[in-house]
C-alpha cells in the first residue's frame, strides 16, 4: 500500500493519471475478439471551446465507454472535431484584419492555407479541454471532417445523390447573412426581441376606388411585393379577389389574391406578399402560381436595394442599405399620405449568431438534399424499434419534423469547407463527379469549365460521422466491426441538424441504421432555472469549476442530476456537496489504510460469517444489480444516486463503524477481507462517474495487476445474498437512526449518555438486542439497555420500530417543560409560514403573473414550512 495523504487534492491527481492513461494506450485497449461497443462523440467546433453542455454531453459519454471498457468489450469511442465552416472562416478572417490584410484581397487557395496554419497553431483546444474533463476517447485515431479520407466520403455522398436525382439545384428563399454574404442553417439564426415597429399603409385599388389597407414591420420590402392576399372566406374582399392595386412607390400592378394564410382576425386581414424576401410569402406565392424565377428580388449579397427585373423601384433607392432604404421608404410613402398609422411593438427577429447582423430571407440559387426522400427510412427506423429513442417522448418531435421536411440545403458561399465537386461550361451544363478529370471526360475534351465556388454545409459532411470516421467509403474492418454504433448522445436541441441528418445518411448509404439508441438529454440552466447566456452573465466556465472542486465532482453532478431529457438546474453547491463526497471516499480508505485494509485480490465475494460482513456482502450484489439495470436504461441519475448512497451511507457511515470493534477480535482477518473486496467493488463501480480519484485509489490500496480503467465490472451473484444478515443489520441501522433522530429534535447533549427501556419486544428482536448489544450502545450513545417491567415512564422519547418501543427516559436530561415549550413555538411559527405560503400559492393570479423562479421558490419554500411542521409536531408527540 502507499499511504494517502490527508488532504485529497484532485488537480494533482487528475493531470498525472490522465497523462498515463494516454500515453499507455489505454483508452483503446486490444480486444479485436470482444464485442464491440461503439460511440461517436457530436464532433465539436474547430473553433471552440469546452462549455457546460459540452461537459454534460461528454460526461455521459464518457461513463457509458468507461462502463462498457470494464465489461471487457471492444470499447471504441470515436472523437474528432468538425472543421465548422463559417466559424473557422471569421476566425482567420479576423486574424487577417488585425495584420491589414482582407480575404478579398487574396487568392482562394492563399486564403485556405491561412486556415490550415491557423489550426495547427491554434484550432482543437476543445480537445484538450476535454482531457481536462476526463475523456477517453481514441484520440490515436482522431477524426477531422476536413481529413483526406473523410473529404472522401463527402465528395462521393455529394456525386451518388446527385446520380440517384437526391441532390439538384434550384431557386428558393434561404436565410442570407449579409455580412458574411452566405446562406446559412436554422441552428446558425438566434431569434432576439427587438424594439421595432409596425407601419400601416394604404395601397390603391388600380379602379380608383379606395384603396386596400395592409400592416408589415418591412417596409422596404414593399418595392418588391408581387400580390395582396386574403382570406377565400373573408366577405370584406371577396368581391376585391381578382382585382389589382397599384403599388405605392413603383406603380407595379398586382393582383388581389385568396389564401388561408390571410387570418382575418389580424388587423385589416389584407397581406402584402412579397415572395422573394419572406419564408411564408414565398409559399403563397408558389400556391398563387408565380415561379421561384420570376418572383422579384429586391437586395444584393450585402443587403443593399437593387434594381428589379421590372425595372420599377424608383432609381433614388438603388444602392441604398436596407435599413437606410427603410427610412427614404416610409418619407415618400408619408409624404404621399399612404401610411395610415405606425406602432411601436416588440418584434421577433432572427439575427446571425457569429455575425450579429439581421438575417436577409433571400432568393438565389442553391444545392438542395431531397430530404422528404432520405427521411422515410429515418421514420420508419423509429417506428419499428430498430432506433430507439431515449426518452420516448422525443420520438414525437422525431416524426413531426421529419414527415414535414422541407428540402435541405446544403450550399454555403464560403471558401473554407468542402467545395461542391459541381463544374459548369459557359452554357450553364452541370457535371457532378468527384474529380475534375472525371467531369473533363464528361463534359468532353476542349470543353472549358469552371468549379462551383461554393462549399457544403458543415452539417453535410458531419451527417457522415457515424460510418465516414470508420473508414467509408473503404471496407475497413473497423467499419465492419463499429456500424452501427451503439448509442448517440446528443443535447435535444440538433436532433434536427445532426441526429435526424445522421440517420438518414447512414441508413441510405450503409443499409442499415446508424446507432441503435439515441439519447437526448437536456440543456444546462442557471441554479434558477434560467437558460445560460452571455448577456444574463449567467455562463458557467466547466474548466473553472474543476479548478475549483475537480473533474469528478462535477462530473459526478452532472450524472446525478441527468434525468432523461430535463434541464439540468446547476447549483454549485451541489458540485461542493460531491466534492465531499469524493473526500469521505478519501477519507474512508485512509481509515481502511490505517486498520490494514488493502486492496482485494478476488472477484468474487469473500467467504463470510459475522452478520455485519454477510449484510454488506449483500448490499453489494444488490447495488451491481440494481446498477446495471439502471445503466442499461441510461439512468444516470438513478446511477449515481445508488452509488453516492451506498458509499456515503451503507459502506462510510454503517460498515465502516459497525466493523471497528471487530478489527481488533476474533474475526479480524474475515472483516478485513470483506472490506477489501467491498471498497474494490465500489472503486471499480463509481470508476466510469469519478475516474480519477477512482484510479488514485485503487493503486494507493495495494499492488494491482492493471489500472482500474482496465478492471473488470462486478458480476452480481444472487448467492451471495443472505435475506436474515440483511434484515438484523438493516432492523439495527433503523434504530440508531430513531434514537438519533430524537435527540436532535430533542436538543440532547451529543455526549450524553442514556438509558434504553424497550416494551413489547418479540424473542426475534430479544435476540437482536443480545447480539447487537456493543454495537447499539456504541453507535447511539446508550448506557444502559432493559426490559420494560411495567412501570410508567414520564417524560420520555418514544421510537417505534416494527413491533417494539424503545423508550428514552428524560427527566434530568433535558428540562422537559422548556422543551415542550420550544417545540410548540417552532410549531406554530412553521405552520403560520406553511398557510401563508399555501394561501398566496393557492391564489390564481399569483400563480400566473409572478415570474416562474418566484413561484417555483414559493412551492419550495411551502414544502420546507409543511415538513418542519411535522418535524416539530413529531418531537413534541415523542415527549408524550
């Protein structure tokens, strides 16, 4: 054994075990002839940095590989990063302007070189950030989608679905960032509230006779609007349907057409469409009969007014910034008399989240997936089981996106990235192959072509992760071996913009499903409740709390607060709380250390006759049992519960003293045995939630054949259970407690001693009271125990534990008349509280207009006021 030190100080322990555990290789050990075990970690930005969701996410990643690594399977956690097209490229960007130069001013292939520099010198330090957290990844075989074997994959994916008529290009609204001048993803938009307002203008029926009255917070974009829509069963408009107006501005004639998107509840019920610059416009005017080519586009690439093909918007407007176009709109239109009324009003708009710019709905051309064709299979994978989805009720949102999915995007207008293997000749002719020579012989020879500029979305290429990181599109035996993968874990949030992508990729190029399970938690939330963001000053840095307290505790929190899907409410108290925890295990193998208790050398349950060492033989087993039912169900929090409580309770705070006075009597060898094989099963159990304290300790207990990382999971052996040992110790557990619990409500003197009256034990329980005589003193600091001989006893505490009472006399202990007293105060304070709280939580219009963080306080605060109520009333009843 090496002796442990008093003070267990994580950042010590972590950075040395770490290093071992990687350089030895021992995250991907040998097991070519094992089951495999497979899991693929949601590649994280180039560009990034660990945040508390990436902490979560990989944690539990982390506990299943270590988990499955000690069931001896051939435990392959597949980890990489995504090269992240858009946030690489503002990186170097920025870089560049900081040293004078702009991307415009240099060549593509200058440009890409600049990225390629700048992550070798600076991209991945997520990576290390997640050694910091403890994951044991295959970072030998680390995976970045921008690898040649990976682009690979993605420029076949990209030229198959072309062949199959799965990828096509075509003209339709996207969201435009007009900063960055590329489309870009729903999951790149952030929806911000805004103070805006709402401009009411009045369009001139084309007869002359009044005039039609619509509202928009985009008045700009009247220059390009092509109808009026109302409601088919609107009777104000109905006799208007067919008729024109004439647009203030440009005098364009448009029609006056019937569509349910007009909701005639909404202010005038007239609806100005403007198809080429809004998302529900644009399909109003698709059912209306105008073509994606001739609906009008009224902005460039940087948002700014253009001519449109009509040639109508008023020269004056041309060139000017769409905002700035706002404002000369709504003076012309004002001194024109066409604007009935502006309100002030909050409005939901989307912005870009890297460039801070409002997003542009934009019309231009761009490569779309046939999503609605690869999602089927998605679907019924879901429907018949074969991917099960972890919690359940996510398979709605599952089936509702994707039987509703609109074609995918997949075209950026970026240099960094994978560029679209699409050529053109001078007539507009397409060749899609995966080299140019390929689409030179298509093409023909002298026929002069050009490359499409554009990149794939990063999200493309990231849909491949499952099967392209093992080798696709080569017949490796990895690939072989590892698809499928056995579970994903994901936060709910990209279930569209990964999980959904992923599956349909992997089950239309590989056959068969891409995981087995799919596992969804939730977000990471303020210890209110509130969601984590820069502006609330409410983020968490992960890195700074294992500063703080060490990777394990708050591993460890975020596994016990895990429940399948619900935010997490992070309270760092709870963090400090698992690092005592992860002290008392310290402690508690320093107090082993200390009575020559080492490390076991066995497997299976040591041979045992002392009650005490066949009770908590038997808790053991029934943890491995209740445990691995937990794990299999992803029940992390469940998980760590039995464990924290088994450790801390059952083995620290019972065993540990119950065997005391055994460590120097007859049955020493046979305790130190049974506390032996005991600490071990707990180490190599809480090892996947806790690894580096679990590894500090294992090899501090005595000399190890192999590291803990490489242990072997506890098998759970029913014989080892013994139903009689487990009742007496658990029957003495419950009656320290209650004399323990009634002299804290009783304000006894901890170092007081009592007497014990016991009435109306069975000859079981007689028994019991023999054989746990010492062990019943000691531990609840009884002086003297004795039979009830049928007097009265006054004043005294009452327990009452299965058929007996166990009485405590208390005249002289305590002054009783004070006490009562006390109790019956502290009563009538807690219920006055509690009915108050009852009364303004039973008030409606509390309830439904106070913030949600003040209600949930009051609901806590009720409860706390109701169980110190019974706590007091309880005391007062023992006292008789």
């Amino acid at each position: 054994m090496t002796e442990l030190p008093k003070i267990f100080d994580p950042a010590e322990i972590e950075a040395r075990w770490y290093g071992h555990w990687e350089e030895k290789g021992l995250f991907r050990p040998d097991r070519p002839d094992a089951e495999p075990f497979t899991i693929v970690i949601p590649p994280p930005n180039v560009t990034g940095s660990l945040h508390i969701g990436h902490a979560l996410d990989n944690t539990l990643q982390d506990i299943l590989i270590r988990h499955a690594r000690l069931q001896g399977k051939d435990s392959l956690w597949v980890v990489g990063m995504d090269h992240a097209g858009i946030a690489t490229q503002m990186v170097v960007e920025r870089n560049l302007d900081s040293q004078g130069v702009r991307r415009t001013e240099m060549s593509r292939e200058a440009f890409i070189e600049h990225v390629w520099e700048w992550k070798a010198q600076s991209g991945g330090a997520i990576t290390r950030q997640l050694r910091r957290l403890g994951a044991s990844c295959d970072w030998a075989n680390e995976r970045f989608t921008m690898d040649p074997g990976f682009s690979k994959a993605v420029l076949k994916v990209f030229v198959d679905l072309f062949r199959e008529k799965l990828i096509y290009r075509d003209k339709r609204l996207v969201n435009w960032d007009p900063k960055f001048a590329t489309a870009i993803s729903d999951l790149e938009v952030e929806t911000r509230e805004v103070q805006g307002k709402f401009w009411h203008l009045k369009y001139p029926l084309e007869d002359g006779g009044g005039f039609i009255h619509v509202a928009t917070t985009r008045p700009e974009t009247m220059l390009a609007d092509m109808a009026v829509a109302v409601h088919p069963e609107d009777e104000r408009y109905r006799r208007l349907i067919g008729a024109k107006v004439r647009l203030p501005l440009t005098g364009r004639l448009v029609p006056i057409i019937a569509d349910e998107h007009a909701d005639p509840e909404l202010g005038s019920g007239a609806v100005k469409i403007t198809p080429g610059h809004d998302f529900n416009d644009f399909e109003v005017g698709r059912r209306a009969g105008f073509r994606a080519a001739d609906m009008l586009n009224m902005l460039d690439a940087a948002g700014r007014v253009v001519q449109t093909s009509d040639g109508l918007i008023p020269q004056e407007l041309v060139g000017l910034d769409r905002f700035e176009a706002r404002k000369r709109v709504e003076a012309l239109l004002a001194a024109e008399g066409l604007i009935d009324k502006v309100e002030d009003r909050i409005i939901q708009t989307p912005y870009g989240d890297r460039s801070g710019v409002v997003i542009e709905p934009w019309l231009t051309d761009q490569w779309y997936v046939d999503a609605a064709t690869l999602a089927r299979p998605a679907i019924e994978a879901v429907r018949t089981g074969k991917i099960k989805v972890v919690p359940k009720t996510w398979e709605k949102t599952w089936f509702n996106w994707l039987e509703n999915i609109q074609p995918w995007c997949v075209s950026r207008q970026l240099w960094w990235g994978h560029q679209i293997p699409a050529w053109y000749d001078d007539k507009g002719n397409v060749f899609v192959a995966e080299t140019e020579r390929e689409a030179q012989a298509e093409a023909g020879e002298g026929v002069v072509l050009r490359r499409d500029p554009d990149v794939l979305d990063t999200w493309f290429s990231s849909a491949l992760w499952p099967f392209a990181t093992l080798g696709w599109p080569e017949p490796t035996e990895k690939l072989r071996r590892h698809y499928p993968n056995d579970v994903v874990i994901s936060g709910f949030d990209i279930i569209f913009f990964w999980d959904a992508r992923m599956a349909m990729q992997g089950i239309h190029f590989m056959g068969e499903v891409p995981w087995k399970t799919l596992y969804l938690h939730g977000l990471v939330r303020d210890a209110k409740g509130q969601k984590m963001s820069k502006s609330k000053g409410n983020t968490v840095d992960p890195l700074g709390l294992i500063d703080r307290y060490g990777a394990d505790a708050l591993r460890f929190t975020l596994a016990a607060m895990e429940s399948q899907g619900r935010d997490i409410k992070l309270d760092e108290k709870r963090i400090e709380g698992y690092r005592n925890f992860a002290t008392k295990l310290w402690n508690a193998a320093r107090f082993c250390q200390a009575n020559g208790i080492g490390g076991s050398n066995r497997l299976e349950p040591p041979e045992a006759k002392l009650p005490v060492n066949r009770w908590i033989i038997g808790e053991t087993v029934a943890l491995v049992q209740a445990l691995d039912l937990a794990m299999a169900d992803y029940r992390f929090d469940e998980s760590a519960n039995l464990l924290y409580h088994f450790t801390w309770d059952r083995f620290c705070d019972w065993y540990l003293e119950l065997i005391k006075p055994l460590l120097a009597g007859e049955g020493a060898d046979e305790v130190r045995s049974v506390a032996s094989w005991v600490l071990d099963q707990i180490l190599v159990m809480l090892h996947p939630f806790m690894p580096f304290i679990t590894e500090e300790l294992w090899h501090a207990m005595g000399d190890r054949p192999t590291e803990i990382i490489l242990a072997r999971w506890p098998m759970p052996d029913a014989r080892a259970l013994d139903p009689a040992a487990g009742e007496e110790i658990d029957w003495l557990i419950r009656v320290v407690n209650g004399i323990r619990t009634a002299r804290v409500e009783l304000n006894i003197n901890p170092a007081a001693k009592l007497d014990l009256v016991v009435r109306d034990a069975d000859p079981r329980t007689g028994e019991r009271l023999r054989r746990n005589d010492a062990a019943l003193k000691r531990l609840a600091r009884i002086d003297a125990i004795t039979s009830d001989s049928g007097q009265a006893v006054g004043g005294a505490a009452q327990i009452i534990v299965d058929e007996a009472t166990f009485i405590l006399p208390l005249e002289g202990v305590i002054d009783l008349a004070a006490e009562r007293a006390r109790l019956a105060k502290a009563l009538e304070a807690a219920e006055k509280e509690r009915d108050m709280l009852a009364k303004r939580l039973g008030n409606p219009s509390f309830v439904e207009r106070a913030k949600p963080e003040a209600v949930a306080k009051a609901r806590a605060d009720h409860e706390e006021k109701a169980s110190d109520a019974e706590k007091y009333r309880s005391a007062l009843a023992r006292l008789g």
